[in-house]
C-alpha cells in the first residue's frame, strides 16, 4: 500500500504490516483513503482530526450552495385589477429577495373556454415585472394550468 502523511516527505509503497508498525511508533492512526486505488493508498495522521476536516470541508461545500426558492402566485382568467396589482407588488418582492416567480393561471370547469385571456393576463404580468425578472418559461397550457416562471435580473 502506499503510505503518505504530514510527517512523511515522499509517498511510500509498504507492505500492510510495516504501515501498521510505522504508524505505531509515530502513536498516530493509519487510514485508508482509496481502497480502490492500485496501490491502495493510506494515511498516517490522528482520525479525530481528519474526521473533523472531513465535517468542515463538506460544512462548506454545503454553505456555498445555491438554494433555489420558487414562489408561486396564482391567477383566474378573470382577475381583477386590484388582486392583478396586489399580487404583481407580492412578485416584485419576490423578485428583489432573489427567488424565482411561478405565476400561473387556473382555469375551473368551463373557464378553460378563456385561455387566451389568462396567456394575456401572465404575458402582461411579464411586461410588468420587466425591469425585475426575465422570462424563464412563457406561458404553456399544461393541464388546467398555464404556467410562466420568471427569474430575478442578474445585478451588475
């Protein structure tokens, strides 16, 4: 196996008992990294230690991460201005925080004779919230749903 460590300058290829022994006399632990590595390749350093780094790398990895929040904001075909105004400041919000929008039309029993109606009411919406999001999805009849989703503006 070959053998590398903190107190080792050059990586070594050892038999497994004289790794076990070198380990010993240096009263620190010896362990595997990749056993599928030819030769497997060890360690010579504290496991508590690299336990701990093992936890603090994957720590960060996990706080580097992009976290993807998707608000959903629901229309009827026949919406109103004042709800249409109500839920278009909800989505500028939205928008400002950095979340993604989700804005859908939901068409109810014979309401699905009006979807031209709700494409304009979301390509309107779309138009509105210009200056905020970008259009990642225009408006598709999936079911009894037209959806649209929106994305925040990149600031430069």
């Amino acid at each position: 196996m070959r053998v590398v460590g903190d107190n080792i300058e050059q990586p070594v290829v050892l038999p497994t008992r004289e790794a076990i022994r070198m380990a010993d006399e240096m009263e620190i632990d010896l362990i595997e990294i990749s056993p599928k590595a030819d030769p497997p390749v060890c360690r010579i350093a504290d496991y508590q230690k690299f336990l701990y780094q093992q936890k603090r790398k994957a720590k960060e990895i996990k706080a580097k991460q992009v976290k993807v929040v998707i608000k959903e904001i629901r229309f009827g075909p026949q919406t109103d201005d004042h709800d249409y105004n109500f839920k278009l400041k909800h989505a500028e919000n939205f928008l400002k925080e950095g979340a993604k929008v989700k804005a859908y039309v939901f068409f109810r029993g014979r309401s699905i004779v009006f979807k031209e109606q709700g494409e304009i009411l979301l390509l309107r919406f779309a138009t509105d919230l210009e200056e905020f999001a970008k259009v990642e999805l225009m408006p598709s009849l999936e079911g009894k749903k037209m959806n649209m989703i929106l994305a925040p503006k990149t600031k430069k």
